[in-house]
C-alpha cells in the first residue's frame, strides 16, 4: 500500500461557476495554493430556476453549504398552469415536480452559487476578468498564460494541475483537447433564461404558466420568496442563424406572429428590457477522457447534460467534490487519480446526458401529439386516483433512482467491493 493522497501542489481554476467553486473548496481544503479565474468582470448573482437532485444535495453536504441553499419550492396553494394565448388555462405540474428521493429542491443558480462563493476559503486567490489563452505541459507541470482583460497583460505561470470548469464552451478544452466542433453535440434547440422583474399581471404571485406550442415553449417558474423566472424553449433547424438578430428579436419571431396572449406578450416585453439573460444554443460536449495529464474538465466543460435533464448544477457539485474525494483517499499517482475519478463518474454522467436528449422533446413536444401525450402524463399525475399508481412505478425506474443517487458513497462500495 502506497502513501495515501495525492500530494498537493499549485492548482488553477479556470471558472467561478458551481463546478469550479465545488473543486476549488475540495482542493484548497487538502492543502492545494488555489487560484481561480474567471472571464467576467465580477460574480455573477441570480440566474435561473433549477432543481438540485439528492445527487447533488449529498455533494452539497460534503460540501458543508447544504444549509445556506435556500429550498425555494412554491408552497401551499402554487399552481403551475398551462396556458394558451386565448387566455385558457388548464392545471398542470412543474416539470422537475418529480418523484425522487430525496425530494428535489428549486432555486436559482445564483443560490447555490452564492453558498459556494461564501464557503470558499479567503486563501483561495480569486481573480476577475482573465481567462487562460495558452496551456503547455510536460511532466512536471503546467505553463498557462493567462491574459487580463482590464490591463490588456499576458503573464505566464506555473502549475502542478488546472481544472477548466469554464462551461460548456470551454476555453481549456479548446486549447488542451481541441477545437468545439469535434466535441460538441447540437440538440437543435435554443433557449433563452431570465429573472422576470414582476410576477406576469394576469397571474396570481406563486403560480407558475406554461405555454406549449409544436416546438416552442415559455414557462414562468415560480419560487417562495423570490421573483418567479422565465424560460423559452425553442426547436430550431439553423443554430448559426440564431445568432443572426438579437435575442429580443429572434424571440419575438420565433413565437409569432401576435397575438401572442396577456402572459406570453409581458414575458416576450420584460426579456427584450432585462439586462441579464441567456440566450443560446442546447449543446453537449462529448469527449472519450476528461482529462489530458495535468489538465482536467469538470462540470459543464466536460459532460454538460443540458438543462433539459435538470442534473447539471448537481452533477457539477458532485464531481467537483468528488475530484477533491479521490484525491485524499488515492494511493497511486495523478493519472490513476484522475481515472478513477472519471470512471466514478461516468455512468451517471452518460445517464444524464442521454436524459437531456430525451427530455428536449418533454420540454418542448415538436407537435400536437406530444403536447397532448405530455397533458395526458400530467393529468395523471395530478389525479388523486391514478397518481399514487403512476408516483410509484416512476419513483421504481433507474432513470428517477439515479437522479437521487450519493455518487460518491454509491461509488466508493463499487470501488471496495
Ligand atoms: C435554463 C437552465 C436551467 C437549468 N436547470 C437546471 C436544473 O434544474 N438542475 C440542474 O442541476 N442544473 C440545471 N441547469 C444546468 C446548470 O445550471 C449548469 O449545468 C451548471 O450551472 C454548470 O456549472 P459549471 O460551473 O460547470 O459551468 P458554468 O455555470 O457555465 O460556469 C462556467 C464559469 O466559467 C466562466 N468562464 C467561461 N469561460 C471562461 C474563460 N475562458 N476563462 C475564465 N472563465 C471562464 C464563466 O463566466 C462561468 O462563470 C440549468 C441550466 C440552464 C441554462
């Protein structure tokens, strides 16, 4: 037996996104000199609505920020609704409503993202508005020049890892693994996510609205104590051409011609006015290793499910956690480490990302017959008769276990047994 732990060094982050700042707490808690990079100005706060899965919840209490993520799961009498622009309102269930154990819990982004940010020890060097432009390694380590996008510097230096969690269009995968193209899978679908600034005014505060049209859909999430957020979800044929016109624009397009109905008109309004928002295309990086030497992808960057699986932001918690794991616990060198990691890993994440695949078309059905096959699955699923039938053998399916899986617990009793 060989000593225990790979022995710290000098590390890089590059990204200060969930996937980042998880690994960031891990390795600066075994010893590693951190230092985190990231290609905005300053934090980002707020976001989007999402759903953390036991996967990601058992990472978080690793973690030691499970109790300062927010459980903002609409309470009481919350109704998320399906609309039609005539004004028609039929009830629905919020998509992520689903029947896993642990239950699911919602909130921002920005929460889970802000509970990181303050767990992160004050040592771990933050600095804004750099990104990595060039990454050479040998044996011994890793050169990367980093560029300042405030001081217009180039600075080169030296680390013993880098992690890129620098998302799906990552920067480090580009320059370690190659090009975007040969990774990234398009699913032909486009979305745009933002804070609304007020609960839509036909709605009641609480209640949620989904609009499903063939192969275009919006849906305003509502939250416990905060403003609801809004998604559009959209088929398209020409990814490029989405890029073309601004957001407001194609948006406007895409769910014309007007009317557009009372809920969907407000919502299309406060987009084109927000500040911050997402607008961009659905893709899946796919890469047979996630690591090159001493270059490794985590989160997004490396196995991003899409939003469609609702297990990005957990599966960035828990990889970024269980990186920091294996590392304590591994008695062979850096390679072995980062492969087992990887194959700890891996199941999940190709479960995942076959689940974003699939549930594009439950999001947003691309004609008439899925809309009314998702509108029966609800009723269903509302039905005080048929629910508990229909909760149960869907709580029994691998696809709904897994989502609620400890993947470092139930990993560690593969790798011992
Ligand atoms: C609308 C929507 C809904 C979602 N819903 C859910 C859900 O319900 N459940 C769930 O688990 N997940 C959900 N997700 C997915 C989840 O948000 C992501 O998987 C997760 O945030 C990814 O985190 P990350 O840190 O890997 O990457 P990112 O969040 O992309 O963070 C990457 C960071 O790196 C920075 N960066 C990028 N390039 C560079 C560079 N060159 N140099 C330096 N820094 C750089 C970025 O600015 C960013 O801060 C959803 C996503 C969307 C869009």
């Amino acid at each position: 037996m060989g000593v225990t732990g790979i022995a710290p060094g000098r590390v890089l982050v590059v990204g200060l996104g969930i996937s980042g700042m998880a690994t960031a707490i891990r390795l600066r808690g075994l010893g590693w000199e951190t230092v985190v990079v990231e290609r905005a100005p300053g934090r980002r706060t707020g976001g989007y609505f999402i759903a953390t899965f036991g996967v990601g919840q058992a990472a978080a209490k690793r973690l030691g920020i499970y109790d300062a993520l927010p459980d903002r799961t609409p309470t009481g009498d919350s109704v998320m609704y399906e609309i039609e622009r005539s004004g028609k309102r039929r009830k629905g269930i919020n998509l992520f409503d689903l029947p896993v154990t642990p239950k699911p819990e919602l909130m921002l982004r920005g929460d889970v993202e802000q509970a990181l940010f303050t767990a992160l020890p004050k040592d771990v060097e933050v600095r804004y508005s750099t990104v990595p432009t060039k990454i050479d390694q040998d044996s011994d380590g890793v050169d990367v020049t980093l560029h300042d996008l405030v001081a217009e510097a180039d600075t080169t230096e030296h680390f013993d890892l880098v992690v890129g969690a620098d998302g799906v269009r990552s920067t480090v995968r580009s320059l370690v693994f190659g090009p975007h193209e040969r990774y990234l899978r398009r699913l032909n679908y486009m979305i745009a996510a933002f804070e609304l600034p007020k609960t839509p005014a036909t709605m009641r505060i609480g209640d949620g609205a989904m609009l499903n049209e063939p192969g275009r859909s919006m849906i305003v999430y509502p939250f416990k104590d905060h403003l609801p957020t809004a998604l559009f979800s959209y088929r398209t044929d020409d990814v490029d051409a989405e890029f073309t016109q601004t957001p407001a624009e194609r948006i406007r397009a895409v769910y014309g011609p007007p009317p557009y109905g009372e809920i969907l008109a407000e919502v299309i309004d406060d987009f084109a006015a927000a500040d911050t928002y997402l607008f961009d295309s659905v893709e899946q990086p796919h890469l047979d290793s996630w690591h090159r030497g001493r270059v490794v992808l985590v989160g997004d960057s490396a196995w991003c499910p899409t939003l469609y699986s609702g297990m990005g932001s957990s599966t960035g918690l828990a990889g970024g956690e269980l990186l920091g794991t294996v590392f304590e616990e591994h008695t062979g060198n850096l390679e072995d480490a980062l492969t087992d990691w990887e194959q700890r890993l891996r199941h999940y994440t190709n479960n995942f990302q076959s689940m974003g695949t699939k549930a594009s078309s439950l999001f947003t059905p691309s004609n008439q017959a899925g809309i009314l096959a998702r509108r029966a699955m609800m009723a269903a699923r509302r039905s005080s008769v048929v629910a508990p039938v229909v909760n149960r053998a869907m709580s029994k399916l691998p696809m709904m276990r897994i989502r609620g899986t400890d993947i470092a617990a139930a990993t560690r009793a593969e790798v011992n047994a």
